[in-house]
C-alpha cells in the first residue's frame, strides 16, 4: 500500500462518546490481536477497506464543524503509525487546538519503533494494552480495566476523571449501508 493511502475501516464525523466532547472518530482497517469479545472483529483482517489519501482525510477533518477533537481506533492504529502521524501533523498545522486519543492493543514499552514514536508525539492520551473481557468493569474510555489510560500532554488532563470513571454508552448512526455503533460497550452486551 502507498505510504500515503490510509486505510479506514470507518469514520464517524462527530460523537460525542469516544473523549470529551464532539469528536471526529476514525478506525483503521487490519489488527494483529484477536482479543476475544472484540467489538469490531470486521476490522481485524489485513485487507483494504476504505482507502483515503492523507490528505483526503485531513480535508474530511478539518471540513468537519464543531468537533474538539479526534479519537483514533480500530483495528490497530500503530500498524499505519507513520501515515497517521502526518496525518496528525497536517491537521495540526491547520488546526492546533484539536485534540487527539488513540486506542492501542500495545503497551506504551512496546511502541518503540521510529513510526511509533513519531506517531506518539502527535497523540494527547493514548489508551494501551489488550481488551480483556472479563475485565471490562463498565467505567471509563477503556474496554476493560487492565487498559492503561496515558496523558502524553496537558490537553486533556482536565477530564481525567471522565477517562477513568464515566458510564460507557453507546451511540448509534443510521448510515446508508446500516448503523454503526460508536462506544465502548459493557462486558454483557450483544447485538
């Protein structure tokens, strides 16, 4: 794949449950983990989903009224880490104030590589390790209670206590080709 295509899953252009306040949320196509209970089992194949240009969905971004910031999931983000930081960086030369959370089946030592810690500087929180599911204790922007919420800059730090003890919920878009289910679900929950 061109290192200047990235490869979406899907986009939800604002919700209001994926951090704090209207957020522009974009998942990535292809995961290496297979974490059980998975809620989006669809992206893990490594296969090309919706291919975006960077600068495509930089426009797509920065067209979006009213959003605070962008949450970034997936599937895996780090495996396009490179294409997402320069993402990030073309946003941000544009527009500085948006914030940015990634979710990451990583731990934070293990996201070493040049790609990664480029792509680590362009992040406000990131939020690591693997979803368990047993561990899923229905609080925080967390799947599950072994995850590690990590604030890399200031910009959020005023809702920490939302990181680690809001209700989840769920929001659902009627999109043309069905609905997309954007949260963190409780442990027990079933389509």
């Amino acid at each position: 794949m061109s290192e200047n295509l990235l490869n979406i899953a899907e986009v939800c252009p604002v919700s209001e449950n994926l951090g704090p306040g209207k957020r522009f949320v974009l998942w990535v196509q292809g995961c290496p983990f297979s974490c059980p209970g998975c809620v989006s089992p669809n992206w893990i194949p490594f296969q090309s989903a919706q291919l975006f240009t960077i600068e495509q969905m930089a426009q797509q971004i920065l067209s979006t009224q009213g959003i605070e910031g962008i949450t970034i999931s997936g599937g895996e983000p780090f495996m396009q880490a490179a294409r997402l930081a320069k993402l990030i960086q073309v946003i941000k030369a544009v527009n500085p104030d948006l914030n940015v959370i990634v979710f990451t089946g990583f731990e934070q030592s293990q996201l070493v590589w040049k790609d990664a810690q480029e792509f680590l500087a362009q992040i406000d929180v990131v939020i690591t390790g693997l979803y368990v599911q047993k561990h899923n204790d229905g609080k925080g922007l967390r799947g599950s209670s072994n995850q590690k919420i990590i604030f890399l800059t200031e910009a959020l730090t005023p809702y920490e206590e939302e990181f680690y003890q809001s209700r989840k919920n769920l929001e659902f878009h009627v999109q043309k080709d069905g609905v997309l289910m954007v949260g963190i679900p409780q442990k027990d929950f079933k389509w």
